[in-house]
C-alpha cells in the first residue's frame, strides 16, 4: 500500500532552514568525478534515490566511491576510459536525468550496456536523446521503436557534431556533451534557449576545453579530467517549495541557506518577484563553479502574471509550484512554452490541473501550460501525485492555505530528490 500524508492548515512558517544538496550537480559529481583521473571528494551530496541510482552505476562499472562520515564521498576516478562493462542491467530508478546522461556517457564507451528504470521513468521518452546522440554514430536500441527503456547501448566510436536541438533541454544537451567528450574534434550543441549549463560548468572545473555561446555550447574531445573538490549547493528547485509556501502563508518569515543561485536555474527568483513576492538575496558567494546565496522570504500578496518564453527553462521543474502560488495570486496567472511539462515524471500539466481542481482551484490546461485563475483559498480534500515527487510537495505547499485537511496519496515519492521533505515542513510550521 503506497504512503500518504494528511496536510492541515499552516499558521505563519518562521525560522531557519538548509536544503538538501542539488540534484543536478550531485548527479554529475559522481559522473565527472569517476571519469576524472584521482580523487574526488563531494560535500553536500544529495542522499536521494535518483543520486543512488547514478552512484550505483558508477560502482557496478568499477568505480569506488566511499560514503564518509556526515554523507560526503569520496570517487576513485579512473579517467576517461576506466569504467568496465557491467555485469547486469544498470538500474535507473526514476530518475531521468541518469538514464539520458547516461546513454550518451555509454554510447561512446568499448562495451555493451543496457539501462532500465522503474515503471515510471520505462514510460519516458528516450528518443529526444537517442536521436541526436546516432548523428554521432551511437548505436542505442528500445522498446517502442527506439523511445523507451530498456535501452541497450552497444559502445562504438563516435564522431564528433553540431547539432541544432528543436528544445531547451540540460539533459540532451548534456547526453551529447558526455558523448563529445568521447569523439575527436570539437561537438557543438545548440538550442532556442539556454538550458541549465551545470555540465558544463563542472566539466570546465574538472579540466575540461567548454566553450560557451550565446546560443549554445562547444567541448573539445578527449580530455584530461583531473579529481577535484566539490561543494554541492543547496537545491533551488527543493528550495522553491519552501519559497511559496512562505509567501502564501500569512505571518511566514523563513531563511532559506546556502541555495544554488546558477542563472540557468533561477527562473523561480525572476517570476515569484514578478509576481510580487518578497525574495532577499543575502550573503552571495560561489561554490566550486557555482554561484550561491541565503534567500530571505516573506509572506507577501502575490499578483498573476504572464510567464513564458526563456524563463520557462530557467525554471522548468519549479511550475508545479509556481501553479500552487498562481492559485492564491489576485488575477490570472498563463503559463505557456512549457510543454515539456508533459514529458518529466508524469504530465505535469495534467496533474496539476487535476489535483488543484480538486481542491477548488481554477485551472485550464493548455497544451504548453496552464491559465490558472487566483482564489482566497482552496478546500480540504484527497489528491494524489502520481507517483511524481514534485506533484506530492507541491500538493503540501497548496493544503498550508486549504480550508480542511488535504490528504495526499503516494507520498514516498519524495524520496527521490528531497528524502527530508516532511521533517522540515514540521520544524518551520
């Protein structure tokens, strides 16, 4: 029977709080760290099931990774061509960022793999990533002609490429990025908008030739990557749920520390202070590559507005949230050039407009979005997250301002990028 939680009403969300690590950096740590010859040491690492999964894969390919006291790790990196063939199907979990990434990392290694996933993460489309990655001559096949997991890779040497994606997408951008580092010459990607640039922000730290511009991205093949030290930031996408939920709650004044500022993925700062919300950076830094700041959030009257275009990638995996704070915002709220919505761990467009209709609020789905009218308040009721991670806080964040219980069903799901969701939840309320 799969777990659920019974959310009531908040008063004012007040103190000081620390998100788990960034699961986009912490996945590529492991991944450059093990193609980096040495050691490299990764602090504030994200314990979550999709990290798990990519940590897993790098152990059954030969890599040793230590887990050190207070959850660093340790990667004994091979360099580029030290990983060996697995000798079992390399589980994914549900995370999509490892089974894309991965498939290009593969496609340019000496031996045979093949990737699966939960039930879930075998529903997702493959095919945006294994298309462009067979322009470089990889040889990846699946079920579903080619666009669904299992997905068995058959190492080759690849060429070098440019290529024109029709999507902002980090993960295709990253998969041909790991394939180029395979290739000889120079492979280029670019895209309609810029996508969150983490590989080649790590890729540049750990010793690789990446060159960015406007438009796109350029890494030389072969490099020499060297271990370095890696001090992962707090994940604004975790971040962002706290972020709404102390803006829509009355009395809420919260201190959100060390989050992941990267511009590619502060979309989320640009539309809630759009919206009218007030977000203090406070304290900012940089972190191996990275730049970071403490985020002062208090409670505020949220307005509707327009959101679309380049801040849609920017902030791709935060519009569950942003719906919820679109519900109480005065007016109306379009969201439109998100179709990509539709395609992550469940459709998310569908989903939120499903779960907060049911609770009262107003939402059209669009086919690229939502037009989400604002209300005072939503009702108590029982929804679901679809088995999606982001649906399931994102439902927490909108019964802090329902009128009865809400009750979520298939909460486990957090797990896999936020496992201290619910605690923190409590100590702030």
């Amino acid at each position: 029977m799969s777990e659920s939680r019974t959310i009531s009403a908040a008063g004012g969300l007040r103190g000081e709080i620390t998100v788990p690590g960034d699961k986009s950096i912490s996945h590529r740590s492991i991944m450059l760290g093990s193609l980096a010859k040495g050691t490299t040491l990764v602090h504030g690492f994200l314990h979550g099931e999709d990290n798990h999964a990519t940590l897993n894969a790098f152990r059954s390919m030969g890599i040793e990774i230590e887990e050190l006291a207070g959850g660093d790790l340790k990667i004994e990196g091979k360099g580029l061509h030290g990983l060996s063939e697995p000798g079992d199907v390399i589980d994914c979990g549900n995370s999509g960022t490892t089974i894309r990434l991965m498939t290009g990392l593969l496609a340019g290694q000496n031996f045979f793999s093949v990737l699966t996933g939960d039930r879930y993460l075998r529903r997702r489309p493959m095919k945006r990533v294994i298309g462009p990655l067979a322009t470089m001559g990889a040889k990846i096949w699946g079920r579903g002609g080619g666009d669904l997991a299992p997905l068995a890779i058959c190492g080759t040497k690849l060429q070098s490429t440019e290529y024109d994606s029709p999507i902002a997408s980090a993960q295709v951008k990253s998969a041909m990025i790991l394939a180029g580092l395979y290739a000889d010459g120079v492979t280029t990607v670019r895209e309609p908008h810029l996508s969150r640039d983490h590989s080649e922000r790590m890729l540049r730290y750990f010793g690789a030739d990446v060159r960015p511009f406007e438009g796109g991205v350029s890494v030389a093949g072969q490099p020499q990557l060297e271990g370095r030290e890696v001090f992962v930031p707090g994940d604004i996408s975790s971040a962002a749920f706290f972020m709404v939920a102390a803006l829509i709650v009355p009395g809420s004044e919260l201190l959100i520390r060390n989050v992941g500022l990267n511009p590619t993925r502060s979309g989320i700062i640009d539309i809630l202070q759009e919206m009218g919300g007030s977000l203090e950076l406070v304290n900012p830094r940089e972190l191996s590559g990275e730049p970071v700041a403490d985020v002062l959030v208090r409670s505020s009257q949220l307005r509707g507005i327009e959101i679309g275009g380049s801040v849609v990638p920017r902030a791709i995996d935060e519009f569950p949230v942003v719906s919820v704070a679109a519900s109480f915002a005065e007016g109306t709220t379009t969201i439109r050039d998100a179709r990509e919505l539709r395609v992550k761990e469940t459709d998310r467009i569908a989903a939120m407009t499903s779960e907060l209709s049911a609770l009262g609020a107003k939402v059209e789905a669009r086919e690229d979005g939502m037009v989400i009218e604002g209300i005072e308040g939503l009702r108590g009721g029982g929804v679901t997250s679809h088995g999606d991670h982001r649906i399931a806080m994102s439902m927490a964040v909108a019964a802090l301002r329902a009128g009865g219980e809400v009750t979520i069903e298939d909460t486990g799901c957090t797990a896999t990028s936020f496992p201290n969701f619910w605690q923190l939840l409590s100590e702030i309320r």
